[in-house]
C-alpha cells in the first residue's frame, strides 16, 4: 500500500481482559463521531498500560515494516507517541460506519466481540449476484498511482476477535453492516498523537 500499510495482530489475553475491564468503567457517550450505530464511549487506559503493552510495540513494528513516511516532516525533534482518543463501539445488525479517517498519526481498532459470521452473511438471498459482497466487512480504502480507488477488506468472523489492526490516522475505512445476529459488535478503538511536550534526546 505505498507505505501506507496496516499491522495485524493479536493481542494477548490479558490484554483482552484488561479492555474488558475499561469497558466496564466507560465514561461519557460520544455524540461527534461519524459511526451510525448505537453508541460509543470514551474509555480511560489507567497508567497507560494498553497503550505501553500493544500499541507501542506494534508502533514500532509498524515503522520496521513500513518506514517513518506518516510521521509530519516538518518536526524538528523527536516527539514521544501519546494516546489521545481511546472508546468502546457499540454496533447492531444493520448499523454501519460510513467512510471516514482519524486525526493523529496512528489509529487502531480491535474487534473483542463479532457476533456474526461473513460466510454465512455472504449467502444472504439479497447478496446472490453481487460481485461484491460486503455484508459483515471492515475495509480500507486508498487510492492507487492511477487515481482509481484501491480497497482491502476484511471478511469478519468470530475467530477475529482480539485482532488489533494499527494504520496511519488519514487512512479511509468503512465498517458494512450485518444482518444474521441480534447481539452486539463490540470494539475498541484509539487514536496515538505525537506529543511535543516530550521528546526524545537522539
């Protein structure tokens, strides 16, 4: 993706049950955001513990794998990562999340509860002759060198739940809906910023 890649991971256990906890002290609900879906709510990373576990080491994964080009050239120092948005999404059958980007420099997102299943969805009567089937999908979009726009989609099932997916913050994205399942898509997402308040001496 022309150094515009994504990171896909697994989180441990224990991070998962961590999250879980978050969940359970959420705060305010958020009313700006561009998801139409049920709700969501910011969440509080106590010590930073999620962002210093996950978010950190797949940072610097990310930079290995594809290089500094989304961090803003005109800095002159060496700005720490900080975690400035972090909540909880909440979404039913039919809901969706419309295409849309972040702020910061990095974003992730991950999936701790799909309550569907995109083989199943795909054989939806409605979906027999479509060429793309789209039901129960997560998916980036970006533009090739060509002006067409390129995507990569992510076919959801149970078995994603605990994937992390770490990508740079202006990446476009778009979460499709599902329409087998009367519980909930739960997931977590963050938004990492540079903190020039911090910086490092090299």
């Amino acid at each position: 993706m022309n150094n515009m890649g994504c990171i896909e991971r697994k989180i441990s256990l224990q991070s998962i049950k961590k999250l879980n906890e978050y969940i359970k002290e959420k705060k305010e609900t958020i009313t700006t955001f561009a998801g139409n879906i049920t709700c969501s709510y910011y969440l509080e990373d106590k010590n930073n513990w999620f962002f210093k576990k996950e978010i950190i080491p797949t940072i610097e994964q990310y930079i290995k794998s594809f290089g500094k080009e989304t961090i803003p050239l005109m800095l002159t120092k060496n700005c720490k990562y900080k975690l400035h948005h972090f909540w909880v999404n909440y979404q039913k059958k039919y809901e969706f999340n419309p295409i849309h980007h972040h702020n910061g420099v990095f974003s992730f997102i991950v999936w701790l509860e799909i309550p569907s299943s995109y083989k199943k969805e795909s054989k939806l009567p409605f979906l027999k002759n479509s060429g793309e089937k789209l039901a129960n999908c997560f998916q980036f979009l970006y533009p090739s060198g060509q002006g067409s726009i390129e995507k990569i989609t992510y076919k959801l099932e149970p078995s994603h739940n605990g994937t992390m997916l770490l990508f740079p913050s202006k990446l476009d994205h778009c979460v499709y809906p599902f329409y087998l399942s009367n519980k909930k898509r739960i997931s977590i997402s963050g938004n990492v910023y540079l903190n020039p308040e911090e910086t490092y001496d090299f």
